[in-house]
C-alpha cells in the first residue's frame, strides 16, 4: 500500500499491525494521503523563509488534505455517573482526523516544531485509541535523508543564486536575525569559508537543528514504546520533496 511512497524515498514505519490495519479497512484513505503527499513539493527558498507562523509547505499540505475530508477535530472525553460529569474531561486536539466507514484515522504534521510536540502527539493517540476513539495514529515529519541534507540545500540554493550576504534573505521572508547568529557566520568568513556555507551550518542549525521535530526524534520516541500500544503509521518527507533552485525560483 505505501510502496509508491518508499519508492519515491519516503521514510514509512508502521508499529503495532497499523499497515495491515490501514490495508483492510482505509484503502480509500490510504489512496488519498499517499496522492497527496506524493504531491508536496517546497521550493528550497522555503527552507529560508519564515513569515512567522507555519511553513508554506505546511500549509499547503494541509489545504489538500482539508479538501480530502482530513479535517480538524477537536475530541472532548469525559466520564459521567449517572450523567454528571466526574471532573473537568479531557480535550485533545487533531489537526486532521479522516472518518472512514470502518472508524477515524488521526494524523499531525510536523514539519519544524520544537521535539516535545511529538510527545503530545502520540500521547493523545494513546488515550484517544484507549477510548476507541481512533483506530490508527499518523505522524508526517522531515525524513532521515531530508533532515541529513537540510546544509547542502540551504548552500546550493545560495551559491546557485548568487547571494553572497543576509540582505536578499529578508526579501524572500527570512526573518532578523541574532547579533550571535550573524556573529557564528562572521567568524566562519573570517576563518576562510565562503558565505554559503558558513551561512548553511548556523542557520541550519538554529531553524532545523536536532532538538526540531525530525525522523531521528520520533523513531527514538516510537522505539521506547511512546504511544504504545495505538497503531501507529510514522512518515518521513524525503530529500526529494525539496525543489532545487532553478526550479522553484527562478525570479531571485
């Protein structure tokens, strides 16, 4: 079912019997998310960008899923005796829930949060699951090769357009940056390297650095039974996704 996928170099993962569980009952839903995320392109420019808020990529993604019917729900779990409720109930937030004939699939992307958010993910999906709220948890992430490349492409897309300095970022949406991150990249000038690289390595690390949601940090958290015991179906973007700079924008 998800062949096409690792086939085009996306990281899939299933634990606890969720692929044969998505195989049986959500081969519909299944051919919508696997067309759309065969879809998601960024042009690398994005990798820079901020604008505050979420990623265009992101966004993007999202709008395709919300026009499949992945849309938001917000689940409210109380328990009652008698019909009062015993305490305050529990809300758990999924920013895509599809609802299928044989149950929901629930599914989050995160594209660059900070790692902790996918400790509330699959946490929600184990209580969610525990009530049979949910039959599958999913997690759309950076993948392994994407996050290992995020240097080269940040540097390719600044030597292939020429940007030998901050000011032209700010035009494409970067955002201010730190007297210590202009600093890092002084001091690698300084020391020899050319602007591209030096630039690369200190951004990288402050915008997509280890402590960001990545394969890395979800695989690590799934291995050490976080979420347990929900289905779980993990997705990594692969480099691919990243459209290289001729293609993506030729107006810089």
């Amino acid at each position: 079912m998800f062949e096409r996928l690792r086939e085009a170099g996306f990281d899939v993962a299933a634990r606890n019997h969720a692929e044969a569980i998505l195989a049986v009952d959500f081969p519909d839903e299944m051919q919508e998310l696997v067309a759309a995320l065969l879809e998601v392109r960024i042009p690398v420019a994005e990798l820079i960008a901020s604008g505050g808020g979420e990623a265009r990529s992101t966004q993007r993604l999202r709008r395709v899923l919300d026009a499949a019917g992945w849309g938001k729900h917000n689940f409210r779990i109380e328990t009652t005796v008698d019909g009062v409720p015993l305490g305050d109930g529990t809300s758990h937030e999924i920013d895509h829930v599809r609802q299928g004939v044989n149950g929901r699939i629930a599914l989050e992307i995160e594209w660059n949060n900070k790692d902790p958010f996918f400790d509330r993910d699959l946490e929600s999906f184990q209580r969610l699951h525990a009530q049979s709220v949910i039959s599958v948890g999913m997690i759309v992430t950076r993948g392994a090769a994407l996050q290992a490349a995020m240097q080269d492409l940040v540097a390719g897309f600044l030597t292939a357009a020429g940007i030998d300095d901050e000011e032209p970022l700010r035009a494409i949406g970067m955002k201010d940056r730190t007297a210590r991150q202009r600093e890092s990249v002084r001091r690698a000038m300084e020391a020899g390297q050319d602007f591209a690289p030096a630039f690369a390595r200190s951004f990288v690390a402050d915008k997509f650095g280890m402590a960001t949601t990545h394969w890395k940090k979800l695989t690590d958290r799934v291995n050490r039974g976080v979420g347990n015991p929900c289905p779980l179906l993990l997705i990594g973007l692969p480099r691919g996704t990243v459209l290289p700079y001729s293609a993506a924008t030729p107006e810089l």
